[in-house]
C-alpha cells in the first residue's frame, strides 16, 4: 500500500490522478445509470442501452488509464504505440459488453457476479495491453506481488458491481454498483502502477511515425472524453423524451376509455369541476346528463363482446360526430356515459339530451343482424340542481334511473321529489341491514302437495320481514332492494341456514324448497354455502331443493353449469323456477340437470278456462314426461285447476288451495296433523 501511495505522490501529476479519478466517476455513473435503464426496455431498444452502456463503460477504463499515464513521468522519454492504444480501448469496451450480457442474462443467479468478474478483467486486460503499448528508453519492472493483487481487485471489485446491479434492494443501488465500478477501474491501476518501476538504458529515445506522442494522446483523451460526455447527455435526452412520451400516454390513458376514445368518469369529473369554478360558465347554466344504454347485456349475451365492442364504438363515434361547442361526451362505465354542456338552461338541456338519445339508439350493422339499444337519460343543471361534481353527478343518475322504470319517457330531469323516494330507499336499506341483525327476518312456509293423494310432500320457505314499526313488509318491496343493494348474499345465506335447520326436525319424507337469487349462484363458493348449511343441521341433501330462475343462469352459464353440477353431486335438488317466463326455457332446460319444473303461477291463474294457459300447461307436462323431470303447479286456488292438473298429468301443486305461507309454529302444527292422522289410518288398518 506504501509503494502505490507512493507511487501516486512520486510518479504522477496530482492533478491528472484527480481527474482521472474524476473521469471514472462521471463515466461509471453514466454507464451504471444507462443499464439501470436496461431492464425497462424490451427487444432492439434494450440491446441498444447495453450497448451505449458497454461503449461508456470501456471508453472511462480507458480515458482513466491514459489521462492517468498523462501525468506519469518515468523520467525518460517515451512515446505509445498507436495500433496496441487503440486496441486496448477495444478490449475495454468489448470486455464491458460481454460482462454486461451476462448480467442481463443472469435471471437472478451468479451468472451476474460472473459477468461482473468479466467486466473487471477487462480493465485488468485493457491496462496492461496499454502499459505495454508504452514504448520509452528504458526497462519495466514489475512486483509480482501487486501485479497479482490488481488482477485479483480487477474482477472482485468488478463483481461486486454486478452485484449491485443486478440485486437491488433499493432505487439507488445503482449508484452503488457505478461506485464498485469506479473502485476497480482505480484501484487495478493504481495497484498496477504501484508494480511498476523503470530503470533507464541510455538508449537513444524511441522514434517512429506509429508512435503518439503526449500531445497527440491528450487530444485522443480529450475526444473519448468527449464522446463518454456526448453518448451520456444524448442518451439521457433520449430518455428524457422517452419518459415524456410515455407519461403523456399514461395521462392519456389515465382520462381516457381505451375502446370508445371518449373521455373516462376521472377526466369528466375533472371538466365538470373547473366549469363549475368558473364564474362565467356557471352563469351561463351547466347541463348535466347521464346516459345509460337499455338491452345491452343481452347483446353480448346472445352475440358475444366483441358486438358488444362494435355497438358501444360505433355509437360513441355517432354522438360524437353530433357534438356541438361547449359539449363533452364521455363513457364513464361499461353501457353509462356523461355528458356536459355550458351555456344550457333547461331547454337546451333537453335538446342536447335529445340529440343524445337519438345518436344512441340507432341500429348497427353487424355480420347476420342489426343491434339496437334503447337509453335512459338523466338530466341536472347547474347551478338549479346544484353547485357541486357529486350533486350534479348523483342527481342526473337518479333522474336516470327513473327514466329507467319510466314506461313511457326515457329522459327526464332531476325533481326534488326523486331525492325524497331515494331518501326513504336508503332509510329502508339501513333498516334492513339492521333487520338482520336484529332477528326481525323470519321464514314462513307454503305447502306443495301431492295431487293424487293431498298429501303434504314438501314446502316452499318464503321470507318475511316483521318490521317494529311498519308490520310485516312485504318481500316485493325488500327482496329487490336486497338484490340491488348486494344485501341478498348474507340474507339468502341466512335463509338457506334457518331453512335447512326448520326442516331437519320434519318427518324425512318432506323437503324444503329455497329460492336463490341470480347474486348467490353467481358466487364461486355458493356450493360450499350450501354443504355449510346441511352440514351444520344435519339436513339430507336429498331433502333439499334449490328453486333457480332463468335470469341467475343467463349471466354467467358457464359459471352456473358448475355450481348445479357441484350441487347435484352432493345429491342436493335444483328445480327450474317460474317456467315458462324466460325467453330460453326449452335452450335451459336441455343444458342443465333440473329434478323438478315449476310452472309459473300466471298459467294457472285462469284455468281451466283460459286456452292458451291449458296448451301451455299441457305441452310443459309432455315435455317434463319426455325429460323424466317431474312438474309442479304454482299458484292452484281451486278445484277446478286441480282437477284439470290431475287429468292434464300434473303430479303435485302449491298454491292457497292447500294452505296459504304461515310460520313456523303454524307449519309444524300442520305436518303434526298430517302425521298424527297418518297414525290413526295406520292403526285402524
């Protein structure tokens, strides 16, 4: 360590040593950053960072050695071989290339330390192929104690810096490894040099036209330092405007929709909130609409996404094109759009809705059929409906969604009233959510009943709301609040539980029906909620039918083929419910395993008088026959429409004419009747 401190304060000009040290550091620093970089391109782009990288790296081993050698004196005149200086300027940037790849490459293994050691043999190379192209009037000798120490801190040092840039911990490990890198370019050389001692021959100085003088070689230094200079601040520019064009397409599409082009809800949100900050246009009236699109899923139900895609572009492109000054049109979700206008009181409002409207329910051309949609629009203006994003927003989608339940208009514009219906929604919603907490649900019990016989085979459990104040609430007016607000789930999984629990205390030969609402079959564990419930009650699966309509399989089928198939493993009963409703029965019926076929209630309700009610109940009797699936009448209230069941083929029916829904007290008391009467038949016979 003496010899090479030495060595720097003896043989070399101190400024020259520190600007060679200098010279590493920015290079290393370059370099390090320019691979950092490597990583965050793919294909020509990233071989093309290595490579910049490789020619920074070789080019500051390079300009440190000879910027040092500058201010070296070894006391008698010298010169440098042209061919073996330039030579050792390409063993240090091929030699950075390769240990580069290799690190690239490693994946995560030691191939990167390997690389690293690659790296620093190359300065190792690169220093002595220069030292050897110095040619001077004089001997070198070498300490092979030091010349063996610089080979080994060339590579261990240079794997060091693989290290750090292939592992990092954090963000600035980089600059750590451009450290280790600045280490072994300096240290090999100065170790090196502190080896080196030169004893004078007499000899006339070395002359020739490939030797580079001093002066020559400063200017060859200058150049290369120079290009490590320009490569690094074009290379940065480079990136520079990369980051920039990529951030501006991040922006982009950050506020934009990738299909449609139109502006997202963010960016919409956005426009409404400085016009809503500007004086000026508030004055002027600022319209607020929403607009949804009616008889969307099914179009992608029956004719797959991309008609869906092809609608909802080739829509957007047709309002757009009818947008006017001061108008934005946006998507702000899959079949839901925004739209904004300035300067709009009421009846401009109304206009532009209507031009909307209009734009949106045209018919697309589409291979072998002609979409169309119908939409709902909601309406607010500001500042009469408003002065804020959320109120205007909130208040154009209540007015939308009463467009929604409207018959007759599909636009319509916010009315305070519409805010005190919602208000009593939301009061009701919380009072549910409550209700469950509270025990205030409860199940009552309808009977289905064998035709034949009138005896009782099962029941159907239908839930009840027992409300503190209101009474009993009825289901029509919960249960789609309940299905809307996500509440079904934990109260269907409570229903399920209390049901299977009732019915494990029957007689095994009466089973108990649970409807499940298209939410619960959409769940990937419903399955295991139902094995849950019989589990815990002790309930036969066999004694258990779940009641599913044509809506819950319609949404995801694929999904719903499982879920049955994973229930009907378990040995558990699906029926079809309200048969004869949906537009696909005969589709569904072939496609999954139902045990039972319930006919809706609206084709009994007129028997045995209405014909067309009779045909349609004689045809699903025929094909139940023809399926091996068993069918159940809904809705029988009298013996007429018993009678004609019983000669139609119908083997059992629920309905008032058997027993209207009662609770639980009223329906054990009715399976005890039937059973105690069961006893007296059995011991009078």
């Amino acid at each position: 360590m003496i010899r090479i401190l030495t060595c720097i304060q003896d043989g070399h000009d101190l400024r020259l040593v520190f600007l060679a040290a200098l010279t590493a550091l920015i290079g290393s620093l370059i370099s390090a950053r320019l691979f950092r970089m490597v990583p965050q391109e793919r294909g020509r782009r990233g071989a093309w960072f290595i490579v910049q990288s490789s020619v920074i790296g070789g080019a500051t081993i390079w300009t440190t050695h000879f910027v040092a050698m500058l201010g070296f004196d070894p006391g008698v005149p010298h010169g440098y071989d042209a061919e073996l200086t330039l030579l050792s300027l390409l063993v240090a940037m091929v030699g950075v290339l390769v240990g580069q790849t290799m690190i690239r490459a490693s994946n995560g293994s030691l191939l990167a330390e390997a690389g690293g050691a690659v790296m620093g043999a190359s300065i190792v190379g690169m220093h002595f192929l220069g030292m050897s192209s110095v040619q001077m009037a004089g001997i070198f000798e070498w300490d092979a104690d030091l010349v063996a120490a610089s080979a080994i801190a060339g590579p261990t040092l240079g794997a060091l810096t693989a290290n750090r840039l292939a592992r990092p911990v954090t963000r600035f490990c980089w600059s750590g490894g451009a450290g280790f890198f600045v280490l072994a370019i300096c240290v090999t050389h100065f170790t090196a040099m502190g080896a080196l001692a030169v004893s004078p021959t007499g000899a006339a100085p070395p002359e020739g036209a490939d030797l580079v003088p001093d002066s020559l070689l400063a200017m060859m230094v200058v150049a290369v330092t120079a290009l490590i200079l320009l490569v690094g601040a074009s290379s940065f520019l480079i990136d520079e405007a990369g980051r920039q064009e990529h951030g501006e397409r991040l922006t982009y599409a950050a506020f934009h929709d990738p299909l449609t082009g139109l502006p997202n809800r963010a960016s919409l949100r956005n426009s409404l909130d400085r016009l809503l900050r500007a004086d000026a246009a508030l004055e002027a009236g600022i319209a607020v609409i929403v607009l949804d699109l009616d008889r969307f899923k099914p179009i992608n139900d029956v004719h797959g996404l991309d008609a869906g895609d092809h609608l909802l572009k080739t829509l957007s492109d047709r309002a757009s094109a009818r947008l006017q000054a001061g108008e934005i049109l946006g998507r702000a979700g899959a079949d839901e759009f925004i739209a904004l206008k300035v300067g709009a009181a009421r009846a401009e409002a109304l206009a532009f809705a209507r031009r909307l409207h209009d734009a949106m329910t045209g018919e697309v051309e589409w291979p072998d059929a002609r979409l169309s949609v119908g939409a709902s629009l909601g309406v607010a203006v500001a500042p009469e409906h408003g002065r804020s994003v959320e109120a205007l927003l909130g208040r154009a989608d209540l007015a939308m969604y009463r467009a929604k339940g409207a018959a007759d208009e599909p636009i319509l514009v916010y009315d305070a009233r519409m805010d005190e219906a919602s208000r009593g929604r939301s009061a009701l919603t919380m009072e549910l959510k409550a209700a469950l907490e509270n025990l205030e649900l409860e199940l009552f019990f309808q009977p289905q009943n064998d035709n034949a016989t009138r005896r009782i085979v099962g029941f159907e459990a239908l839930l009840r709301w027992r409300h503190p104040t209101r009474g009993l609430v009825s289901p029509d007016e919960f249960v789609p609040l309940a299905e809307t607000t996500g509440l079904i789930n934990e109260i269907g999984d409570w229903v399920l539980q209390e049901a299977c629990q009732t019915a494990a205390h029957w007689p095994r030969g009466i089973s108990i029906a649970v409807n499940v609402a298209p939410r619960q079959l959409a769940r990937p564990d419903f399955a295991e909620t139902v094995m849950d419930a019989l589990l815990v009650s002790g309930l036969d699966a066999g004694r258990l039918e779940l009641e599913i309509t044509e809506a819950s399989l319609i949404a995801d089928q694929e999904r719903a083929r499982r879920v049955i198939s994973a229930l009907k493993r378990a040995g558990v009963r699906v029926a079809m419910d309200d048969y004869g409703t949906g537009y696909a029965s005969l589709a569904t019926l072939k496609a999954y395993p139902f045990d039972k076929i319930k006919i809706d209630r609206s084709f009994i309700q007129n028997l045995p008088d209405d014909r067309q009610g009779a045909a349609i109940v004689r045809s699903t009797l025929i094909l139940g026959e023809a399926l091996d699936i068993p069918v159940l009448a809904e809705g029988v209230e009298t013996e007429a429409q018993l009678a004609f069941l019983r000669q139609a083929g119908c083997v059992s029916s629920q309905g008032w004419l058997f027993g209207r829904p009662a609770d639980r007290v009223a329906t054990e008391a009715l399976i005890e009747a039937q059973t105690s009467a069961d006893r007296r038949t059995a011991a009078a016979g």
